[in-house]
C-alpha cells in the first residue's frame, strides 16, 4: 500500500553546498510484497525494501539505502544515504540514521535516538572526503534505548542494550548493557 501522498524514487537534489556529491543514473525503488509507504513519506530512488515493512507517516529513506524484511521505519524517521538495514529491525519514531549505518537483524531502536558519523564539524574549513566517514555497526537482537546518540564508528554486539539517553562514544560488547554519558558498562552486583 503506497500512500498517494508519498513520493517513491525521489532523485537526490544537488547543491554546489554540499560536501558529498551524489550525482549519477539512479535504479528505480525496488519494494517486495506487502510493503506499505505512509502518508508523506519519501522513498529516494535506488531503495531496496523487503517484503511485509511499513515505512512510516513522514519518514525519509535516502538513496541507496536497503530494509529487509518485515521491518518497521516509524514515523519522521530520517534513514539517511546508503544504510543498511537487516529483517524484523523496528526502528521507532524520529529516529535519525546516519549514512551508511548498518544495523542487524532482530534489533529494537528506541524514538527519536541518533547518530553521528562524522567527528569532524568545522563547517568553515571543511572538505568532505569518503574516508572520514565512519557509521555506527549496529549488531543483531539489539535494543537502544529511546534519546541514546551512538557517535562515529562505534560498534554495538549482538545482543548489548543501550540504557535510554545513553551517549555511546566506544564499543559495547555483545550481551552487554552501558548508560550514562558517556556510556559506561553497567555493573552487576
Ligand atoms: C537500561 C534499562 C534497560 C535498565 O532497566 P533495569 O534493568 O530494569 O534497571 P533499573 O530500572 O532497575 O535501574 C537500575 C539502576 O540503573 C539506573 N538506570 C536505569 N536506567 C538508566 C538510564 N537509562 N540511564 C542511567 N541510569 C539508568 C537506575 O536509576 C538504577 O540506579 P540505582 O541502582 O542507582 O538506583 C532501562 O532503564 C532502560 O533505559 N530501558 C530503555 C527504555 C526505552 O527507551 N524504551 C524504548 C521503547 S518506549
């Protein structure tokens, strides 16, 4: 079910302001079975999107990116360039993913956590180059907790927990679960 309001295989703008230049021939949206596009979401061109997901009122899917199956992208969500996005993934309102994240299978993201993947933010000197970009790795059967911020390059395991409102600065091993700011291994007593 696609939304008439939603706008599938939305062609990259470009701007002389931009860092990241996007520009070449874009595949059209590839979407399985059953997959649902709610009211004023927009689906760039070159998306990928598995059989039985719902993308959500208003969520942005940029170019290239790939959703499994049976995933759901809530509302407002920004999926961001080039993500990668495993099956049964719920991905809850607000959400901002960073370019080329990759998350897996089975992984519960709390609303409105976000991500960086990019440490360098000087806007006046800077020049954008492939090779700064460093996305969170985001493992299978995760849970992030809601308003946690994942930063650069950090790697989640399988199965870790990230408390809500945590800032990830390092990686967290699997099963493991951090909180605070910055996040710290919780300890059991
Ligand atoms: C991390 C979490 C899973 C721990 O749950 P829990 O095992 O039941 O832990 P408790 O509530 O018993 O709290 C244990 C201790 O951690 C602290 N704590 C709990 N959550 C915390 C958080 N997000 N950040 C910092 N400290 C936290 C508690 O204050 C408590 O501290 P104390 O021992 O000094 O009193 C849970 O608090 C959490 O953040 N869940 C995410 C919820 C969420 O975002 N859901 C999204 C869907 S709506």
């Amino acid at each position: 079910m696609i939304h008439s309001t939603a706008i599938l295989d939305y062609q990259p703008e470009q701007s002389a302001a931009f860092g990241r230049k996007t520009h070449r021939a874009w595949l059209p949206v590839r979407l399985g079975g059953n997959v649902s596009v709610g009211p004023f979401a927009v689906v760039f061109a070159g998306v990928t999107i598995g059989d039985d997901t719902l993308v959500g009122i208003h969520a942005i899917v940029r170019e290239d990116v790939v959703i499994g199956k049976s995933c759901i992208i809530g509302a407002n969500c920004y999926i961001s360039y080039g993500v990668t996005i495993g099956d049964n993934v719920r991905i809850n309102e607000g959400v901002n993913v960073t370019g080329n994240t990759v998350i897996g299978s089975g992984t519960f993201i709390g609303p409105h956590v976000s991500m960086a993947n990019d440490r360098h933010i000087d806007v006046v000197n800077y020049v954008y180059r492939h090779t700064m970009i460093k996305p969170p790795v985001i493992g299978r059967n995760v849970v992030i907790g809601t308003g946690a911020i994942l930063l650069p390059g950090v790697k989640i395991g399988d199965g870790a927990v990230i408390a809500a409102g945590a800032i990830v600065t390092k990686d967290v091993p699997g099963g493991m679960t951090v909180m605070g700011i910055p996040a710290r291994l919780r300890v059991q007593l």
